[in-house]
C-alpha cells in the first residue's frame, strides 16, 4: 500500500487537531498514513495511523530538542518511504514562537529534495508579524503542490505574500460526518440522555494571546466571571451541564465549575478521544463553546451553540457558518449578555439548526473536492 506522511500537532492533547487526523484517514484509505504525535496520547490505538514521535507541540526545551534530534531520523525515513508529505491542518502556519516556522519548512524542503510532493491541507495562516516569517512563508507555500486553507483570513494572508495558489476550503474536522462514531457508547459510560442535556467548552487562559505568558497571568476574576457565565446558561437550558475539555488543559476549568455550581455536572475525561468528545457535544440540546472544533463537532450535526470567541480563528468559523451576530467576546462577557442571546437563539432554534446542517453539508462537499485534487495528483506519481 502507498504512503502518505501527515505532519501536524496530533497526540498533543487537543482534539480538534486529532478530528484533522481522522479526517484525512478517513478520506485517503487508498493510502497507509503516518502521522506526527505527541506524546500526550497514542494515536495509534484508535485512529489507522503509524506515529512517528514529534514533541516540539509539547514547548521547546534542551530534553524535547534531543528527542526531536532522534525523531528527525525517523522522520527523513517516512517522508522518503511515502509519495507526499501533507500538512495536516491546524493553525500551522504562524511565526508566534520563533521556531515554527524553521521546523515545518525544513521538512517541506527536505520532501523536495527527496522529490515527493508537498500539499498544505485545509491549514490556518497567520498571524505572520514578522519580515522573515512572511519571506520563508511566501517561498514555500507558493511552491506547494497544493495549498489549501480553511478561512476568510488565511486566503487574504495568501494575497497579501503574493501566493496565487491558494484555494479557500474548510476546517478539515468537517470531513467527518458519521454521526454516532462509537455508538452511542460514549453516552452511555456518561450517564447521558440524547438532548438532555447542554455542553460547555472553555479555554483555561480565556484569550488566545495569553498562552505565551499564562504562567504570570492571574485568572480568578476571568474565571468568577465565566462562572457566573455558566450558571445563567444552565438557567436558559434547564438543562443538566456536561463539561468537555477538547484541550487537556481546559480540564482544570471543568473541575472549578464542577465545585462552584449547584446541580449535577458532568465531567468528560481528558483522556476521551476526539470520537467520543464529539458524540457527546453531537448529542447535547445546546452547546455554549469557546473552543473551535466543539462549535465544528456541534455544527456538523445541526447543533445550535453560543459562540464565545477568544482567538480570530472562531470569529471567522462564524463568518463562514453565518454565525457572526451570535458571537460574544469572551474577554468581556457578561451573564447579561449571556440571558439576552440565548434568548433570541432559542426563539430561532430551529432555523439556526436547519442553517448549521446545510452549511456543514456544503463545507463537507467543498472538502471533498480538495481531497479529490490532491488524490489526482498523488494518483500521478510512479
């Protein structure tokens, strides 16, 4: 069977990354895929997948730069074993940390100078802040073989470096559309009753730009007021709160809002994959999300969802889903903000579930027609 080599942040405990993973297993099964993973979870137990160690999604420290040392062998060996080498999804594209970019066009090049293809799959680009980062990303990305990315924001990126290959797509988590993936079994084990109950997704440093320096920051009045949040959303449902960390770090929140709030609330474990998170958020009656792929899990089965944005990248899931008038941003939310949406969502419930179907349905088509470009061309290597 021919290979293809998937580099992405998969096993690093987020599973809208992983959702990705899936996505492109699911839809290139012609192809024997190895992956990039971390070392937060093995992949290998429930997606079809060979993992080849990749730590530095983990942070950048002299123990993680000797493993990554000893993975590089293993990685040559892989992109030269298969036909192309694609990345995978994500925001990968972004010169935040000065590191990233170096490390994923160093084996861009390296599959070139081994004669394979190179294809970026339904990708985020940006923020490009620096003069360096917007040269290295103008080289390569107008050299790949494909250049697919999933929003409004990454194709004007594109624009602006002057690539002309750019073809606007989706996330790739929208690829997947089996609903049910573990049959239920997942609602089980949890106790839970289809549409009866709500799910609430969060981001433990509430911004995405607080990430870099979380450690200094002192979130207990963010986190009293997303609280206060919380309960006004379980006041609007009526509804048993289901907590689902789609990052492994979120969990902490989960625990918080399990001690602060009376009524019974359920806590997902971290360690369920991107298969089970999805059947519980698919299988809720409404979903307050700040995390993006539990809004894309939510949408591709009709699930309405308040969207609280705390990175650019949710804001232009919105645009695309036409979702925008609902988002609220999560760095000044309020629990009145809270009782005034939720209240015009309920009242178009139904229209907002009719809207996610079509789009997701439409999203999934345009998809499919990426994966139909770059099989053709994998199609056309000896």
């Amino acid at each position: 069977m021919d290979r293809i080599f998937v580099l992405g942040a998969y096993g690093c405990g987020n599973r809208g990354d992983d959702a990705i993973l899936q996505s492109i297993t699911e839809n290139f099964r012609d192809y024997e895929v190895y992956a990039t993973c971390g070392s937060y979870e093995n992949i290998e137990s429930w997606l079809p997948v060979k993992k080849i160690p990749c730590l530095l999604n983990e942070g950048f420290s002299f123990p993680i730069l000797i493993c990554m040392i000893k993975s590089s062998v293993k990685i040559v060996e892989a992109i030269r074993k298969s036909k192309a080498l694609i990345f995978g999804g994500g925001s990968l594209i972004h010169d935040l940390t000065p590191y990233n970019l170096p490390f994923l066009y160093l084996w861009h090049l390296v599959a070139k100078a081994l004669k394979k293809q190179v294809f970026y799959f339904c990708i985020g680009v940006g923020p490009l802040k620096s003069d360096f980062g917007k040269f290295l990303s103008k080289k390569f990305l107008s050299h790949a073989d494909g250049l697919f990315v999933r929003d409004l924001r990454s194709l004007s990126y594109c624009q602006e470096l002057g690539t002309e290959n750019a073809v606007l797509v989706k996330d790739g988590a929208f690829l997947v559309k089996t609903r049910n993936q573990c049959g239920k079994k997942t609602l089980l084990e949890l106790g839970l009753i289809e549409n009866e109950y709500a799910c609430v997704t969060a981001s433990q440093w509430f911004e995405s730009s607080n990430f870099w320096n979380r450690s200094e920051i002192d979130f207990s009045n963010a986190v009293q007021n997303f609280i206060a949040c919380v309960k006004m959303f379980q006041t609007c449902t009526g509804k048993r709160i289901v907590f689902v960390p789609t990052v492994f770090h979120d969990q902490k929140i989960g625990t918080i809002l399990q001690d602060s709030i009376e009524g019974e609330i359920t806590l997902v474990p971290p360690d369920y994959t991107s298969k089970q998170m999805a059947e519980v958020i698919e299988n809720c009656w409404f979903l307050m999300a700040v995390r993006m792929h539990s809004m894309i899990f939510a949408a591709r089965q009709g699930v309405p969802f308040l969207p609280l944005i705390y990175d650019e990248k949710v804001r232009q899931l919105l645009l695309l889903l036409g979702m925008e008038q609902y988002g609220l941003n999560l760095s000044n939310i309020t629990p009145c903000d809270i009782l005034g949406t939720m209240g015009i969502m309920l009242e178009q419930y139904d229209n907002i579930r009719a809207n996610l179907l079509s789009k997701a349905e439409n999203f999934y088509k345009e998809n499919l027609n990426a994966v139909a470009i770059i099989q053709k061309k994998l199609e056309g290597i000896k």
